[in-house]
C-alpha cells in the first residue's frame, strides 16, 4: 500500500539525493540509465561502441551484455518520459481504487487503478508504456479525475487486469445500483424547479459516470452511429443506432436524467445551467487505439433536454473510392465526374445516409500536390490531410453561402460545398462552377432525377443548371445479412410482389436472409451498403430541364442511356444474396 502512496505523492517526500523524473526527461537512454546508477559510462560506451556494427536498440545491447536487466531499462524509458516507474509484481490494488474505474474502461485503455482519494478524485494508474497518454486525457475527461500516470512491466499489469477487471460490470447492475441509492432520491420530481447544484454534484458521482461510460464503451464497440438519452414524462430511455435500427438499452431511473445530461454536456464543454436553447458540442476520445469524435446536440424538450450523440469513428473512415461500395461500372462512371475540370456534382439522399462519407474518398483521390481542395462543412466531420477544411458556423455569420463567396478568392480547383440549403449557396456553387472550378455538394432528395427540379424549386434559372450541372449521384444504406446467420429461402409472392415480380421473373434465383444470432442482436442483418443511382447531364437532358420536364420523363431519358435506379441497384444486391427483399423495399421506390 505504502508504494502506491509514494507513487501518488510529491516531490518534498523524497528521500535525498533521489533521482526525479523531471531530471531524467528527455535524456539519452545510456545518460538516462547512468543517471540512476543501473550502468556506468564505460558500459554505456561498450554497447555504443556494438551498436555501430549491429541495428540493435542499446537497451537491449546492454540487458545481453549483462549490465542491467529488463526492468531497469523499462524504468528509465519511464524515466526519458518524465514518468516514475513502479514495480508491480507484488503489489496489491486497493479495493477503492479498482472500484474507481469500470472494467470495461480498465481493459480498453490497458490501465490499473494502484490509488485513489475520493476527496479530491485523484486517480493514480498504471500502464504499459509511457506512451499511452491519451488515457490519463480520456479518464480525466470521462470520469473527471485527477489522473496522475506511472509506468509498470506489461506481465503485473496483464495480471492485475485479469485479476481485478475480467468481471465485466454490466449496465443492468449499474443502473440496479443507481436505483437502490437514496442520495438520488432528491431528484426525483423537482421539474422545472431542479436545484443545479444537487445535478451538477449528481453528475459528477462515480456511479453516473460509470454508467455513462459503460454506455459509451457499448455504443462504440457495437459501431453504433448514434446514441439518444431521451426524456418523457415517466421514464429516461437510452437509445443507440446500429446500422440505421434503434436499440433501447436498460433504462435509468428518470430521476436520474438531468444528471446523466448534465454529464454529457461538462464532457461535451457546454453550459449545463442553460436548459432553454439548443447547445451543440464536441468530445474527442481514444477507445482501444482508436480516435473517436463524438458530436453533441442537446435539444430542450417539455420534460427534459434531449440529447444526441453522433459517433464519428475517424480510424474507420474509407478514403479509397474502390471500398465506398460502387459497382465497376458505377465506378468508372463516378470516377469521371468528378474529373471534370469544372461543373457541379451533387450527391443526394436523406440525412445520415452518408453522402459526406462519399465524398470524402472523391477527395482523397483528387488531393494532389497541382490541386487545391477547400470544404466548408458543418461539422468538419474527418480532418483529412492536405485539404482546407472550413467549419460553417451560423451563429458567428459564417453560412455556406458566405464561406463559399471568401472560397472564390482564395484560387481553388475544387470546391466542397457541405449542403446546398439555400438560393443564395446554389447561386455562388453556379458562378464558382462557371469561372472554372469543379464544385461538389450535397442535397436532401429521393432520387437523381428530382434533385434537378429541387434546385429549380430553391430560385436557381435552368439555363444556370443546364450551364453547369454535370451529374448527380443519389445513394441508399441497406442493412446487409450476418454472415454468421445467413440462410437461403423462398420468397412469398407476397413479398415479390412488393418488387413488382411474379415468381416466374425469379425463376431460378436464389434469395437469403439472416436467421438472426448474438453476432447480429437477433436482428439477421449486421453493417450496411449503399445503393448508388447516378444520373449524367447530356445535352439532351439540358434541353429538356431548358422546357420544365417532369421528373419521370428525366428519370426515363437517364435509365436508356443506362442509369441504374436505386430499385434496381437494390435487386442486384438481392440477387447476390447481400441483403434482403424487406429492407430494399423500405429504402427504395418504385419508379413510376
């Protein structure tokens, strides 16, 4: 106990003559080593004098030499790093200490808790390398510690994880435990009325963070896009997207709502005394590696602040247009657009059917060092290198429109507009596609074709479109079978006819589905897909825009020349046994 104690305290209680940290940061290996009187200088100049002829770290060089063994060099690596290192392979964790940290955070971030003072939620952890600095961020940010860090060897720390932390803490006994507990039982009830102080002090007690943490962790680990923490008038529900489907979790008790918003929004840097307006945030975490952003919108409702999560895993981010999901020949197609010197490319579809993901690989693949890529984005949501990426912010002044007019006079080759919302954005997209640049965006439609009459509907003149549109790609997320489940069957003709087919249009092909597993939540479906329709703009279509064609007649002229419709794309996937009958038939429409 006393080693932790020594681990977690300051410098006045030394012993003489002790070597510090701060003393040893930034130093050489062998200096470093010499300092704490592991090795002398001569051994330190014999295994220098090795290394010339052999690529072998010296720390290394010096553990064969028989200078110093392994524990010594992990100490000064500790040591280069400004960080004590601590012998754990006889040291016992304190019971309030493990329980400071939930398991699940312990194993993602590969930390074990050797002290802690509730009184002034000081957390000492250690962890494998000195390098793991995103932990003591992360646990200072999701549990509000005051984290301090040491170094110990990967064996004691392997096996005090497995001692300590292999018992998963689940969600329902959390939220048990929240419910027992009377010093939340205030809450309850108070309304409009609600004491801050008692919420602030509530969200900051280990249990609510705890859970909120664990909910984190879930919500990340099953890929989840968003998570919802929803107020109503007798319950709290917490909610996360997976693939596109709503799960609810173990609700809270409702008591306890404004203390798990209050949380998110101190995570998130948000005013938790504002309960009237709207408040956007961000969180930045690391979880298992991985960069994670999470993007906060809280919304005031009639019984509570509703707030919404959106995860953006930035480690899973496709930047190859070959992995987004195009078929060859929508590919070559896409690929050609978006070579174009000039013109306007639209990608389209509803919100959160990741038209912004689509353009992100089209970026990547035109950033070259001859070409200048500016984005204005709301939010930036993938910081990608070798771009300009612009964040829209309305309540400063900063639109679309009025990012895109200051575009103009910072010579661009391309340029992405985030969403075209208004007259004023197209108007400036069009004049910056006429003087020579290629602009892409994105629009809310539910189709190719009737994004055309979308922009004439905001106040654009055709002969402006028709000067300057070149394509527009509308695209659908289907859920795709568990490969784990996955099982062929017949279809009613029921379900045919929902497609428009009779059995004898399927004749001889072969459909599946997922019976549903713990790989896939029961659910038959695990990840999704995207169904693409690209419409290119010839100078046939051009005349017809020029005399107000309807959709149908644009859609009919696109499918001769060989557009492939979102119901189409849907059917190829069925036939190759990616997904199924019921989800295309609930994304897509049957053309007219």
């Amino acid at each position: 106990m006393s080693r932790a104690g020594s681990s977690s305290s300051k410098s006045s209680s030394r012993a003489p003559g002790e070597i510090t940290p701060d003393q040893l940061k930034g130093r050489k290996l062998g200096r470093v080593l010499t300092k704490m009187g592991k090795v002398t200088r001569e051994q330190v100049h014999e295994a220098l004098a090795i290394q010339k002829t052999r690529k072998v770290q010296i720390g290394q060089l010096l553990i064969e030499l028989g200078h110093c063994v392994e524990s010594d060099i992990r100490a000064a690596l500790a040591g280069q790093a400004g960080m004590k290192y601590m012998d754990l392979s006889a040291f016992e964790l304190p019971e309030d200490a493990v329980a400071a940290i939930p398991s699940e955070t312990a194993n993602a971030y590969q930390v074990v808790a050797v002290a802690y003072n509730p009184t002034s939620k000081r957390l000492t952890i250690a962890m494998k390398t000195p390098d793991n600095f995103r932990a003591v961020d992360d646990l200072r940010l999701l549990m509000g510690f005051n984290v301090e860090a040491v170094v110990g060897d990967e064996e004691s720390i392997d096996a005090l994880l497995k001692q300590h932390y292999s018992q998963s803490e689940s969600m329902s006994d959390v939220v048990s435990s929240l419910a027992e507990d009377d010093k939340f039982a205030d809450l309850a009830g108070r309304g409009d009325s609600i004491d801050l102080d008692a919420v602030l002090e509530a969200s900051e007690d280990n249990q609510v963070i705890k859970l909120l943490n664990l909910v984190l962790l879930q919500a990340i680990r099953d890929r989840a896009s968003d998570i919802h923490f929803e107020p109503f008038e007798s319950e709290f529900k917490m909610r996360y997207r997976i693939d596109g489907v709503l799960y609810e979790m173990v609700p809270p008790p409702q008591h306890l709502g404004p203390a798990i918003t209050s949380r998110v929004k101190v995570m998130a840097n948000l005013d938790i005394a504002e309960r009237r307006l709207p408040q956007d945030g961000r969180i930045e975490l690391q979880v298992a590696g991985s960069p994670v952003d999470l993007r906060v919108a809280v919304l005031p409702t009639m019984h509570g602040e509703s707030v919404v999560m959106r995860v953006l895993d930035r480690s899973n981010v496709e930047l190859k247009l070959d992995r987004v999901g195009f078929r060859e020949d929508d590919l070559e197609t896409f690929r050609a657009l978006v070579a174009k010197p000039n013109g306007i490319v639209v990608v389209t579809g509803p919100t959160g059917n990741r038209k912004t993901t689509t353009h992100y690989p089209a970026q990547a693949e035109l950033n070259t060092i001859d070409r200048k890529i500016l984005t204005a984005e709301d939010p930036v949501e993938y910081d990608i290198d070798g771009l300009c990426q612009c964040q829209v912010n309305e309540d400063a002044g900063l639109t679309f429109a009025k990012a895109l007019r200051s575009f103009l006079r910072q010579d661009p080759d391309i340029i992405l507009v985030g969403e075209v919302r208004d007259l004023e954005t197209a108007q400036i997209a069009v004049q910056a596609s006429l003087t020579g640049h290629l602009v892409l965006s994105t629009l809310h439609t539910n189709d190719a074709p009737s994004s055309v009459v979308r922009l004439i509907d905001l106040g654009l003149e055709p002969f402006l479109l028709t000067a300057t549109m070149e394509g527009v790609v509308a695209q659908r997320l289907v859920r795709t079978i568990c490969t784990k489940c996955k099982e062929q069957y017949e279809p009613t003709e029921e379900e045919l006819l929902e497609l428009n087919l009779t059995p004898d249009d399927v004749r001889g092909r072969t459909f599946s589905r997922g019976r549903g597993c713990d790989n896939c939540n029961k659910s038959g479906y695990k990840g999704r897909m995207a169904l693409f329709e690209i419409m290119g703009v010839d100078d046939e279509m051009r005349e017809m825009i020029m005399r107000s064609a309807s959709t149908s007649v644009l859609r009919e002229h696109s499918r001769k020349r060989g557009m492939r419709t979102l119901r189409e794309s849907g059917l190829l996937a069925i036939y190759e046994g990616q997904t199924t009958i019921d989800e295309v038939v609930r994304e897509t429409v049957v053309e007219e």
